[in-house]
DNA sequence: CTGTTAGCGCTTTCAT
DNA sequence: ATGAAAGCGCTAACAG
C-alpha cells in the first residue's frame, strides 16, 4: 500500500475558482453555497462554468471549521453483529445520505466507558448522534460530538436529548398471551447486558406480565445477544425440568 | 428534536491551554501531539494538567484543515444486507478504530457512478479509502477522497492503487471436485450483478474448471445476490430437467 | 449585489 | 526548547 504522501497536486480552491471567473472569492462561496444567496445570476454562471472547467470540490474541513458543523452524523453503537442490525443499518445509511449527510459509525465493543474509548480519538463536530449503545449518555454524547442534536435510543435520554422509545410491553404481552393459548404454564427468559435499561425495562415487563398472566417464571438466563451465548444457554436448560416456554429478549423478534 | 443551535458554549481550544499552562499555543500543540516532539518535560506536564482541567479536546477539522489529513477512512460499499457482511464490517470497523481513526461508510447503492452520487455531497479528505462498491474506480476514489491510500477489494485497480484480489479458483475448484465426487454431471450457476470484475472472474473460473472437469454447466441464472432473487432464481429452474449440482458465485461461501 | 476583512482552531516554519 | 506569525480553505460580517 503506497505510504502517507502529500496529495499528489493541489485541489482546486475557491481562491482558484474565483480567480477564473473573475470574482470575489465570497462570491464564489455564495454561488456554490446551496442556500439561496445573493449572487447575480450572470456572476452565478460564471462561477458555476469555472468550477465545473477546474474540478473545484469544497473542502469540507474548511467549511466545518467556519461554519462549526460538519455535515456528519455519528451512529454509536456497541457493534454490529445481530441479524437485525442489517434490517436497520442499510436503511439508515441510506436515510443519511439522503439528507446529504454522512454516516460515521462509532462502535464502542464492551468499553464501559465512551469517553475512555474516545478520549485519544477524534471527537467530531457532527450535525446529529444517534445512540444505539447502552454504554453512552446524552451529556457524554453532546459533549464529545459537540452537538446538540443527540437522539438516544438506549433509554438513556435527559432533558435536552431527543429520544425514542418503544413501548414493547404490547409485544411481551402478546408472546406471553400465545404461550398461554398453547398451554404453557412454566417459562424461561433469555436476557441480554443487564446493564442496558432498555433490556432492563424489557426483563421487568415480562416478569410483571407473566406473574399477571398466571405464567411461571421458573429461570432467568443471561445472555448477551450473541448467537454463541445463545446456544450454551439453550444447553444449560435442564432437560429435566424443561420450561414450556422460552422467552428471549433479543433485540430482533423472531415472530414478526 | 431540538434544532441546529450554535453550540452552547464555546469549547475550550488550544489557545485556552495555553494560557492557564502560561505557555505559547505551539508548545501546547507539539505537547499534545502523538508524535515525540521538542518539549521540555515540565511544559508538558503543565500543558497535560492544564488540558485535562479544562476538559480541552482537540478539534479534528483545525487539525484536519492545517495538515490537510483527517483521521477517517472512506468504506464504499454497495450497501450493507448479506448476512456475510455481519462478519466482515464488525471487524473491519474495529480494526479501523484500533488504528486511532473513524470509518464513515459510503454506502452507494446502485448508483452506476458513484461521482455522480458524491458530487453534491461532501468529499472528504480521508487517510484511506476501502473500496469494496464494484461501482467505483480507483481514480475516481482517489480523487474524491483526496487520498492516495486507496485499497481497491473490487479488481477495479490501478497502478496507483493498493489492492487485495482473492483467488477464488481454488475454492470453485473444490466446489466442482465436490458435485463430481457426487456423482453430478450437469451443474447450474447462479450469478450476480455482471458489471463486478470479480464476478466477472468468477463465472469464468466456474465455466472453465466445469469444462476441463467434464462436468455440463447446462444453466446460467442471473441474480442480485440478494435472498429475494435466490429464491426466484431457484422457482425458475426448471424442475423436469434438474441439473445435479447448483453452483453460486455469492461472497459468502456456504460450505466454508 | 459585491468585495474586503476577519476569523474558525490548529500546525508549522522560522527566528530566538 | 520556545514563541511569534503565517497560513490551511472557507464563510460571515461589514462596508460599499
């Protein structure tokens, strides 16, 4: 692989771009800016035929750097390894880019702490965040992406961070209504990362759903959501005792 | 959501270090600096507490501007929905931040020209580009990203660029060895999208080695590689006359 | 509408 | 080893 060289010619600035078209390089800025600006529209053409003559692309470095924005937003997650991450990922990089945007996925693994993992690294100045990791808060987030525009989606939100958060008690309380239809009357549950609210939320509304229900909790398996763990869960069963129904509190629900 | 606000308040910079350290912004920059640069042990150790008092991050689009390098590499993909890509992107994007940088994942869809999917949108300078999207061209990466790190994975390389070619021939090798091991005589091939060199190569590989093998390819299918045209491609072979073996060029090899 | 002038925050000569 | 100063490329504020 070719090693770090300078770039091999200099880019095209708006300096350049100005000179050709024989304007101010506000001007230019202006013309190419995709608000509506005051431009002439004869000083506009110019600047646009000048542009496309040198191959002008905007530096965006230099434009976040006046503007304080980068046309960027961060998706932090802890990792991407489930199945349902590709029902989720592929359209929201798409739904990113659309809006002109790019996507900078930050993947936290089992860092307990974000800002451990990002102290040494770039922390960027980006449009939004939207926070799929149980390991990040809000405030952490709006601090080291130097955004307001945070969107938790860990149960983790505070007053000033937007936030999603879905009311799955409706769906345990399906699954558990159809193990009952079917006879059950023991189950178990499979759990994921304690430590993530959001699966504690889901934890306490089965076990407050089943106890209503007149289900019998009889085990509680902690996972962590990976197909490995998984398996030497379902080993760990007692075959003896086997539960009449197994709940899993994945992300991804098998039955939809 | 709340809305683009300017930022709420204004983070310390390096000019702000330098002043609670009482030194000059450059002795500030080079104590900070990853690399060994001349500073006095004393100066640096102030300038390290003064830092981490003031909570100081540096900013990466200043650091960005005046180096012309952001800590960040372009992935291009087409897009991201086979199950393979699970394993291959959750590595990669650790591996990328191992390195101390930011993967933004250009994902382009079924652009045919990935300039025309850029044009409006930021090109950045990245340290390097992985081009994995069949739709792009090493030239076009480079000039885009404004990097010379190019790592071409889709055989559209240049002189220029870096790049990892896999031989897959031996696998389809063993693939045809397998079917005639079996007894098969005839062999269908389930294809992707043609305009990949790669799958170019490969359905030369599995017509050649099935000719030098003795073993009849009696159908070509074309498909996208996605489950939804596997499965209409496998309803639309003919049931009459079944070939023995069913070969299929995907990324992902099933029998791994 | 247009051009000039300041910066944005950081790194980097270049003297000292 | 240190600091002053000059930019990196762009946008925004201010005069014309």
């Amino acid at each position: 692989m070719p090693e770090d060289k300078p770039a091999r010619r200099k880019r095209p600035t708006i300096a350049d771009v100005a000179k050709r078209a024989g304007v101010a390089p506000a001007i230019v800025s202006r013309a190419l800016s995709p608000e509506r600006r005051p431009v002439s529209r004869e000083k506009r053409e110019r600047v646009l035929k000048a542009a496309a003559e040198l191959g002008y692309n905007q530096n965006p470095l230099a434009r976040g750097l006046a503007t304080n924005s980068l046309d960027m937003v961060a998706v932090i997650v802890n990792h991407i390894t489930d199945l349902s991450d590709l029902d989720l990922f592929d359209p929201l990089l798409e739904a990113i880019q659309a809006l002109g945007k790019q996507a900078v996925i930050i993947r936290v693994g089992n860092t307990e702490k974000i800002e451990d993992f990002l102290r040494n690294s770039a922390a960027f100045h980006v449009h939004a965040a939207l926070v799929f990791s149980d390991f990040a808060d809000a405030e952490g987030v709006r601090t080291l992406f130097h955004s307001d525009n945070v969107l938790m989606l860990n149960g983790r939100f505070d007053a000033k961070s937007a936030y999603i958060t879905i009311d799955e008690a409706a769906g345990i309380r399906e699954a558990v209504t159809r193990a009952l239809e079917r006879g059950a009357k023991t189950g178990a549950l499979v759990t994921g990362r304690q430590t993530s609210l959001i699966e504690q939320a889901r934890i306490q509304a089965y076990r407050d759903i089943c106890a209503g229900a007149g289900l019998d909790l009889v085990q509680e398996l902690q996972g962590d959501y990976s197909y490995a763990s998984g398996l030497a869960l379902a080993r760990s069963i007692d075959g003896a005792s086997l539960p009449d129904a197994i709940f899993c509190t994945s992300d991804a629900w098998p039955w939809a």
